[in-house]
C-alpha cells in the first residue's frame, strides 16, 4: 500500500519578493517558484491519491483562514486545502501567487496554520507529514511561541524544511553581503527552530542548484518467479535439492511516459469531436483546457475481397478468422481448435540442469535483463540452503546453468546463475544465454592481417596499422580516459561518469518537459539540465589535453579531410569528347526530328533514363519527367484489375531515384500530386484505391526537405499527401 502523505508549502508573498537580487534577472518570487512548481509538479506526476499538498501565501493583501480573528495571523490565506491537486489546481494556483503590496505577515504564524491544517486533516492516521516554508525573512516575526512551536512539530512527527532566499549557508559556501539586521535575525531564528525540531534548514541557491539533479523514480519489487530452485528429481529421490525462492528484476529499462490521443471538442457540436489534436493546438496561438479534450477511441475492421459487396470489399467480424503461417510464398492456416499443436507445453518450475566453469562464459551471449533470486523471506532454514549454495558457487569458482519456466505454458528459458555475495545481501544474479538457433555466427576479415586471393597473409600493408600509428594511438586513448578524470570534495581523482551518476536524457527530459508545459502552456521550454548533457560530449579539459596526440595520430596515420560530396554527381560529371573532337549534341539537334526524344510506353524505363543521361537543359529534364508520368497514368487507366500496378509501381520508383539524383525533387511532387489527384476522382479507368494503397505501402510518396534540400515540402506535408485517401 502506498505510504500517505500531506505537505503544505508556505509561500512568502510580500511586497519584497518583487525585487530583483544577487544580479538575478528575475525576481525573489519568481526564482523561489522554480523550486515550488517542481516539488509541486513532481508530486502531481505519481497520480496519487495519497500524495496530497496545501499551500498557503504568507504576508498576502488578505486573510483567509480559521484563526483570521486572532491577532497576529493577519496577512496570510489558505490557497489550496490539503487534497490532490490535479493540472487544474495548479494552473489556478499560478495565478494566485503574485507579489503583494504589503510586508506584513508573521511567519511563524503561518507555521501554526499549517500545523493545525494537518492536523485537523490527518488526525492520528499513519501520514507522512511535512512543511515547506520558502521565505525571504524580511518580514517581522513574534517569537513567543517558538518553544511551542518546536514541541508541536515534534509531537506530530512533522519535518519542517525552511528554504531562504539568500541564506547564508556556510556548509553550501553561500553568504550574502549587505544583509540588513532584520533578515539576519530572522534566519537566526529559523534555524534555531529546525535545529529544535529536527528539521532542515538550507539556502535557495542550493536547492535551486539541485533542481537539475534527476531524480530517480524507486520502484515495488514485483517478484517475476516465486517457486523452488531444484537440483535432481525432486519426486523420486530423498537426495535431490530443494529451495525456495523468489525471483525480482535487478536490471530494467526505465520506459518515459507514453502520449495518449485526444481531440479538441468542436464548438458548434459538443458531442462530436474536431480532427485537430492537442499537440497541433498548443503549439498554435491558444492552449486547450483539460475540459476541452475528448479520448480518442480506436476501432480495427477487418476486411476481404468480394466482387459482389459494394466497393468491392466487405467486413468480417474477428471471430471468423483463422491464423496462418507463412509456408513458402503461400500460408498455410491452422484453426482456433488446432492451436494447441503448434504450443509447446510446460510446466512452471525452476531446475538446475548443470553447472560450467566462472571463465567458460561468454558475456556477449547475454541476451536480457539481469534478475537476482533470493531465498524466500519469511523462512530462515531456506536462507541457510540458498546461502550455502551460493558460498559453493563462489568457492569453487563456478556457474550454474538452469531451465526456467515462470508460468505453464510459458516458453522454457535457459539461465545462467553467477553467485553475487555482498556484506549485506547474498543472492544468485541471473541472464538469459541463447539457444542454439539464437545464436548468429557471422565471418569477418581479421584486423591485424589480410589474406590474398592466393592464401598468403600480409602483416605489413598500407591498410594496417604499423608500430608507430599504433603507439599514437595508444597516447591518445590514454589521454581520452575518464575513469579518473573528476575529482571529489577533497580533490582526489574518482571517476568522471559512475554508472548511479548517469541518467537517461530522453526519459528524465521528457519528464522535466510534461512537468513544465502544465504549469507554463505557452512559455519556451527552458534547455535541459547538465546533468543530462554531461555525457553528450567529452569534458573540454580533456579534449584540450588529448589534443596533441590527436594531431600525433592525424600526422602518423597520414589521415587528410575527405571533400565535401557534391550536391549531384549526374550534373557534375565530365562530359566525354569523342576522339574527334565533334559536339555530337549540336550536330543532333541542328535535325528538327531529334530535337525532342519521345518516352514509348513499352520501354518507358530505360528511354527515361537514357534521356536524362543525355540531358543537360533542365527543361529536357522537365519533358522527361511529365512523359515519364504520363506512361504512368496510361498503365493505371489501361490495367485490367491490378495487372499493370507492378509496373506502374516500378515506374514511380525509378522516377523518384533519379530526379532525386538530378536534386529535380520538385519535378517528382508535381507527377504525384497530378497522379494523385486523378485516381481520386476515379478518372484512371474508374476505382484505382488500390493503386494507391499500393503507393502508400512503398512508401512513394512526396519527397520531403530530409530526403532533398532542394525540396519544398516538409514532413509533416509528405505525411499528409501519403496518409490521406
């Protein structure tokens, strides 16, 4: 079950957090909600029910809470009671916290406000209970209490967390300068507080600091096998081995968060829903509300081929198929009622097969994740037999090798077991290793020699590497190590990317993005953290230290800068002069006849390209193409059924490659969008949807700015032109 919590931030609005301090471009207010929103939107993002916040604005313009009648809790208001907040809450709570036009406001008033909102809500249930005061300690405060205060907060088991703006934190090395005796007093007592409390007292600039630090998501031990690990046949002999145990993932890939699809609800018919999606509204003028989206629902039709059903098709419900397997160039299929022939069945269980030296196994034949077995939890003679055989396992420097089935019926897997004893945790580490059919045996050339034609072996040639490149090389991956290359809080050298240091981009960037854009739905999103990036690139330092050695090997290895590919070998290739020195092209076109070739329909591939082989005018280009097209049009119209789609479908592919080569993208476009246009309306011989599923499976479509630079067309337009029916 998961733990319960309430934290309830409390959040200095006072007319002096609209100043701007310590050279920031932005103001108190505004640097110290960079940490608020991502404690905020870190929480929303579990989901949980049992993860709930209230926030309440300290030295505010006016009083809202339960204790507005007592003197000295003036200037504070409860923003948000302690519940959920969902992505509506939060956009609601941005435009409530704006700087006030007053300083005051007691802080340690409004402590006492937040203890007595979790109370009244948690009561004596089991909660995790905290509260976040971020302040800028300029405002007056009445310590009288104080003692009370600490007491309270210890009898309730609750952490407060004080968070200041420019705090001096000498742990961290922050002091600010010029500070007035006011603040100075005010964090005096604020950390004298947590010190009394048991809580924890820092300065902003450090937690903002940590805000680029991922944090990694802890995970419920899921066990994938509970069950016994045997040794010999269990049944029929008293001296077979027996254990057991419990099998959990030690190794998984963290997956980033899946989109779903939604649609914005159309004005003029709130039941029915537009075509445009959420993504293609945020990135226009206006976001949509959580209100406005509607869930796309997903419908599958299968269909066949029937000449006497309108169309040409009709619909067959699911339960009328039938699997097939594929059995050379026809399927072969195999009814619901005889699928239990072509399953292998099993029974679950977990048995050692064998065991194999610690050296005679191969990493590379890993084929998953690692998964750690461990002894079942609750049985202590189970951990003594577990142990034991892991200490065997060790002591003589061996793996065992296992069959596992997880489930019945489940397809059988080989494991190899590696003993892994630690001081707090003796477990077995578990792979997968591959069947024979699993494995792929590829022959390649050897790299320090090559062999001839002829059988003999060359050590020394120009395409190896000779003693001097290979030294170089060594000073230079030498020089490029990063094993030592950072170095700790005392200055010794550690490594500069351990693997617990080391996050993935992609999932925690995507995180950071979803958390932003629900707060801020039109601002930019800020770049991603140098947590992120440090394993982009190699450390400057290092690069800069390397450097001669880099040129060492360039200078050895004799290596020169590769030109630049030209944009079109066709257009840039030399033409060939006949020996005698004759323009051949001239002579032909001074003849009327051969001055415009014709592309015939029964040798349309190659008069194509032999007339673009021997063009140069781009408007010989251009005919070239819109004849090509035409031939294309003509097998489609003439085709009787789907016996001229093949060739038309040739004729396309080839007419994409070489105006792609002649960097004539536009060319192309303009045929398929003429092509396109008239097999929709049917005017190629009647009903070609065919023709053009056929297009779209070949993927012929337009050719985008990625394939082409030349080209005008992006992809989110090729993908329109081949998507739309």
């Amino acid at each position: 079950m998961a733990t319960k919590e309430a934290t309830v931030f409390i959040i200095d609005i006072g007319k002096s957090m609209s100043e701007h301090n310590g050279g920031r471009n932005e103001s108190d207010l505004q640097w110290a909600m960079h940490y608020i929103w991502d404690r905020v939107t870190s929480t929303v993002a579990t989901g949980r029910k049992t993860a709930q916040i209230g926030v309440i604005a300290l030295r505010s313009d006016e009083t809202n809470h339960d204790l507005s009648g007592e003197e000295g809790y003036q200037h504070i208001s409860i923003l948000q009671p302690i519940s959920q907040i969902l992505m509506t809450n939060l956009r609601d709570l941005r435009g409530l916290i704006k700087s006030s036009n007053t300083e005051n406001g007691d802080a340690l008033s409004a402590l006492v406000i937040a203890i007595q909102m979790i109370a009244s809500h948690c009561k004596k249930l089991q909660y995790v209970r905290q509260i976040v005061l971020v302040t800028n300690g300029r405002g007056a405060m009445d310590t009288d209490d104080l003692p009370d205060i600490a007491k309270k907060l210890l009898e309730d088991s609750i952490e407060l967390l004080v968070v200041g703006v420019d705090f001096d934190d000498l742990s961290y090395g922050y002091k600010e300068e010029e500070k007035t005796d006011l603040k100075r007093e005010n964090e005096k007592i604020l950390k004298g507080l947590t010190e009394q409390a048991g809580g924890i007292f820092g300065t902003l600039a450090q937690a903002t600091e940590e805000l680029g630090m991922p944090r990694v998501k802890s995970t419920r031990p899921v066990p994938s096998y509970k069950g016994s690990l045997t040794l010999g046949d269990t049944g029929n002999y008293d001296t077979a081995l027996s254990i057991n145990v419990e099998r959990y993932p030690r190794t998984m890939v963290a997956a980033p968060p899946s989109a779903s699809s939604f649609a914005v609800k159309s004005d003029s018919a709130p039941d029915e829903t537009s075509a445009q999606s959420s993504a293609t509204v945020v990135n226009g003028d206006t976001a949509p509300s959580e209100g406005s989206l509607a869930a796309v629902n997903m419908t599958r039709v299968y269909q066949i081929q029937d000449e006497s059903a309108p169309g040409g098709k009709r619909d067959v419900d699911r339960e009328e198929l039938a699997k097939g397997y594929t059995y050379g160039r026809k399927a072969v299929p195999i009814s619901e009622s005889e699928e239990n022939v072509t399953k292998f069945e099993t029974s679950a269980g977990f048995e050692i097969i064998g065991f194999v030296p610690a050296e005679s196994h191969q990493r590379f034949t890993d084929m998953s994740r690692t998964n750690v077995i461990i002894a079942q939890k609750t049985d202590e003679k189970q951990y003594l037999a577990l142990s034991s055989f892991i200490h065997a396992l060790h002591e003589t420097d061996s793996f065992a090798v296992a069959r596992l089935v997880a489930k019945e019926n489940r397809p059988p897997l080989i494991l190899i077991l590696a003993p892994s004893i630690e001081p707090d945790c003796e477990c077995l580490i578990d792979v997968e290793i591959p069947f024979a059919e699993d494995i792929r045996s590829y022959r390649f050339p050897p790299l320090d020699r090559i062999i001839t034609v002829s059988g003999k072996t060359l050590t020394q040639h120009r395409n190896l590497p000779n003693d001097a490149l290979t030294r170089a090389m060594d000073g230079y991956v030498d020089h490029m190590d990063l094993s030592l290359f950072d170095r700790d809080e005392e200055g010794n050298p550690t490594e500069y990317l351990p693997m617990d240091e080391t996050y993935s981009p992609v999932l925690h960037r995507l995180h950071q993005a979803i958390r932003w854009r629900a707060v801020h739905p039109m601002e930019a999103f800020p770049p991603p953290p140098a947590a992120l990036t440090r394993a982009s690139n190699p450390p400057e330092e290092l690069i800069k230290a390397a450097k001669p050695f880099l040129d060492k090997v360039q200078a050895t290895g004799d290596v020169k800068k590769v030109p630049p590919k030209q944009l079109s070998r066709k257009r840039a290739r030399d033409t060939i002069k006949p020996l005698s020195g004759l323009d051949v092209d001239a002579l032909l076109h001074q003849d009327p006849s051969k001055r415009r070739r014709v592309i015939s329909s029964e040798n349309a591939i190659p008069d194509f390209k032999q007339l673009l082989a021997s063009s140069e005018d781009p408007n010989a280009i251009a005919d070239a193409a819109r004849q090509m097209g035409a031939r294309v049009q003509e097998w489609i119209e003439r085709s009787l059924g789907d016996s001229g789609y093949g060739r038309a479908i040739e004729g396309i592919r080839v007419m994409r490659e070489e105006l792609s080569e002649f960097e004539e993208p536009g060319l192309y476009n303009e045929v398929m969008r003429g092509l396109k246009e008239r097999l929709m309306k049917g005017e190629l011989g009647g009903d070609r949807a065919e023709m053009w599923w056929l297009v779209r499976v070949n993927r012929l479509g337009l050719i985008d700015r990625t394939m082409s630079a030349r080209s005008e067309v992006d992809e989110e337009e090729a993908k329109r032109f081949l998507a739309a029916k």
